[in-house]
C-alpha cells in the first residue's frame, strides 16, 4: 500500500507505488489516490456528524439553562439535574471536537498529497530527468528517473518526440506546434496531418475486407490474451473476436495488435498511420470498424465486452472506452493494454482498466501523460532485468516487447496486492476462466490514400513474425 508522511510531521508527503516484487503498483483500490477519495468522502460523513453533534450541544446547553428557575424548588434534585445535563453537553462537545480534528488532518494530509504530486511534476517539467541528475534525484525524495519517465517528459515539451513516434523527419516538427511550451500530442498531430504531404495522416475510412471463423481452447489470463495479440498482429490489418461462455453467461473480446508495416496504399490501418488517428482523432474509424466486427460475429446490443491491445491497439482499445456509439451499442467493462501511450484517454465512469508499462519502454510515455490514478484504473510498472538483443532485433528497444509484458502479466496473475486482486477479478468476472471459445478472425482495411509522395515512415511497434497462410487453412471452421 502506498505511504505518504504524516500531516503535521513537518515534512511534505512524497507518494509511493506500491511494490511487489518486480511490480510496481498505481491506482485501484489499493492506490493512494483512490484512499484519499475514500477517506474525504469519510471526512465529509464525520463533518455531518459533527454538525448534529453541534446542535445536540447546543440543545443540551437550552435545556442545562431553562433548568435554572427550577433549582430553588429544590436546591439537591435541581442542582443534581442541571450538573448532569451540563456534563451530558460537555461530552458531546469533547466528541465533536475530536471528530473535527479528524476531519482537519485529513483535509491537511490531502492537501499535502497534492502539493507533493505538484512538485513532483515541476520537477520533471524543469528537466531534472537527465541521467546527469541521477545522483541528486534522490534528494527530492523521487524515485529513480526511467526511460518511460524521461520520454513522457521530453514528448510533452518536444513536438519533435511526436515526429520522432510517427517516424518522420525530426525537420517536419517545429512547424506543426512549435518546439517550446507545453504542447497536446493531439494538437501537434493534427497539426501534421494537415500539412502539405502528410495527408495520408488524416482518418480515412475502415471497412472488414474478410473473415474467419474457427473454434479452439483460449487461454483468457492477461498473459493469455496478450500473447493472443501477437498471433493477431503477425497478418497485416487483422483483429481478433472471441466469443466466450454461452447464454446468459456470453461475453466477448476484442484483440488489437501493434503497429504494423504497411501494405499498398496506406490500406493497413494499424501502419504508423494508425498511431496518428488513434492519438489524433480517437481511433474514430478504427473503433467503427471493430464494431462492426462484433455485430458480423454476432455480438447483440447491451453484451459485456472486453478490449485488449498492444502498443498501438491498446491506443484504439482505450479510445473505445470513450465512443459514444460503441458504448451505447455494447457494454464495454474492462480495457487491458501492454506498452501503449494511453494516458490522455478517459474512460467513462464504470470501465476498468489494467496498464502494463515496462520502466524502460519509452512507448507508454509518448503522448506525454502519465495514467490517471483512479479506482477503476491500475498502472503497473514493470522493473525486471531485460536481456539485450542482436541490433538486427532491437526494434522499439527490449521494453517493448510483448513476451516481456507477457511475463508480466503471469506475474500480475500471482500477485497478492489489492488493487491487482480486484482488477483481474473484474476481467475474469467478464471473460471467465476461459476454455472453448469462437474465434472470428477479421481483416481489416483502410480507404487507399493520396497518391503524392509520402514521407517515409519509420515502422512502429510490431511483431516479428509474418501470417502464415499454411497456418491457417489448418484452422477448423466453426
């Protein structure tokens, strides 16, 4: 559980994640912010008390003095009478006071928090994320600097960094937002889109251009849907509908891969493009696209529906938390994303969310937000040791690989801390224990771009395996 120094310690609180083993924990029940909530809304209940416990008081005072006429009827029984009353509002007083003064610490500790969480963030703004600092970050009480937490920093200064994601010309940025000042990912990807050559950035529309269908057992653990993602990302432009349970009892998941190469055209909708319409525009094609796919795997209206995705796809996973028409179509209850930038998505209130983040990836940290710390949201920070691979390999770095989250996601299953506890119990609780499920696989493609010349894009996260058409005509149809 994360601690903060007391109030009235003289000290100002400095927030910790919580730690289990190469885990660190923020958010969910558990999390501090969610505490402090809890503990305000106890701290508005104790002041309620403490007000009819003012007025009870103040009765008691009413009545203590309205005695008075009758003490001479007889002295012993009147004295007796006023004393007790007198003692009774006293006692009253002596809780009330205490229970204000509760109220008061809480209210100091959670203004201290906030402070704290301030300066934390200055600190970071005012570039003390330099490796040279390393030594006197401690000072401040912070934990070590990542390479998540430096990319966060320098993308939410830098329009540069978003160039540097899409993998365009460095060149192509200051124009498009500027290189000072705190700047909107998304405002700085708009930006772009709208520059001459960079047209192909713009949405275009997603329509299902195949299917297939088969049966087969599916592991729904976190790790086991993750993994699921990269054997959904080694085709270009496929997702992945389950269909879990049965009756009553059916729920469904949609998996979302990585960046992808492109193909043709720019028709892939998860090539880096996809990055600029999932950060820009809210994956609103994409997300109409998955619906879609739902209703032609027979999805019916109000059905729980869980979202999982890597990278890129957890980009689109978290933005269907947020559209208007999905959530007013089917019941989305849970999001789980490994490696993804996502926290400048909001979900609506009721949609839980697990975040799997490695220190040393620095893709969750290129829209320049760090993940809310709500109840309903649960960060984890991945510490463990990595092994370097051959530079042929390298790709986004050895952070970013899937099988490293997957391993993580094995250790988020094992975990004893609350706020784990209660997140993966809420995705089991949609997706079940796993088993015989149906397996609808679709092909998703983009409208063709403009045919002008393009600025060559660098490829984003993806899989290192190409689909392999033997594989599947092996695979049963349902």
């Amino acid at each position: 559980m994360p601690e903060v120094t007391p109030a009235g310690s003289g000290d100002a609180p400095v927030p910790v994640p919580a730690v289990d083993g190469t885990l660190q924990i923020r958010g969910g029940v558990g999390g501090l912010s969610f505490q402090f909530e809890e503990l305000l809304a106890g701290a508005a209940a104790l002041e309620t008390v403490a007000r009819e416990l003012a007025a009870v008081e103040a009765e008691a005072d009413l009545v203590r003095r309205a005695l008075f006429p009758y003490q001479s009827d007889s002295y012993t029984s009147g004295s007796s009478a006023i004393v007790a009353v007198g003692e009774g509002g006293q006692a009253v007083g002596r809780v009330r006071a205490e229970l204000e003064r509760l109220c008061r610490e809480v209210r100091a500790s959670h203004r201290e928090y906030e402070f704290a969480e301030a300066r934390n963030t200055l600190l970071l703004r005012i570039g003390k994320t330099g490796l040279g600092y390393g030594p006197l970050w401690g000072l401040f009480g912070l934990p070590p600097v990542t390479v998540r937490d430096v990319v966060e920093d320098e993308i939410s200064l830098a329009p540069a960094r978003v160039a540097e994601l899409l993998g365009l010309p460095a060149a192509w940025a200051p124009a498009y937002g500027g290189a000072s000042g705190p700047v909107g990912v998304r405002g700085v990807l708009r930006g772009l889109a709208s520059a001459p050559g960079l047209e192909f950035l713009l949405p275009r529309p997603v329509h299902i251009a195949g299917r297939e269908t088969w049966t087969e057992d599916v592991d729904a653990s976190p790790a086991g849907l993750l993994l699921r993602a990269e054997s959904v990302g080694a085709t270009s432009g496929d997702i992945e509908v389950l269909s879990l349970g049965a009756g009553s009892q059916r729920a469904w998941v949609v998996i979302v891969p990585g960046t992808q190469d492109g193909l043709p055209d720019g028709t892939n909708p998860f090539d880096a493009a996809g990055i600029a319409e999932g950060l820009g525009y809210d994956s609103a094609e994409t997300t109409a696209a998955i619906r879609q796919a739902l209703q032609d795997a027979g999805a019916e209206a109000g059905e729980q529906v869980a979202a999982v995705g890597y990278s890129q796809g957890g980009i689109h996973a978290m933005n269907l938390s947020r559209d208007k028409a999905f959530l007013a179509q089917y019941d989305l209850k849970f999001v789980l994303t490994a490696g993804s930038p996502v926290g400048g998505i909001s979900p609506e209130p009721g949609i839980r969310s697990l975040h799997l983040e490695h220190q040393q990836d620095w893709v969750p940290g290129a829209d320049g937000l760090a993940n809310p710390d709500t109840k309903d949201r649960v960060t984890v920070t991945l510490t463990n040791a990595l092994d370097i691979p051959p530079l042929a390999d390298f790709g986004l770095g050895p952070g970013h690989r899937l099988v490293n989250y997957a391993g993580g996601a094995s250790a988020i299953a094992a975990s004893r801390d609350p706020s784990l506890q209660s997140s993966t119990a809420a995705l089991a609780a949609v997706v079940g224990a796993g088993g015989a499920a149906t397996v609808t696989r679709f092909s998703l493609r983009r409208e063709p771009g403009p045919s002008q010349r393009r600025v060559p894009l660098a490829p984003g996260p993806r899989n290192s395996r190409e689909g392999n058409p033997a594989d599947r005509a092996q695979r049963p149809a349902a």
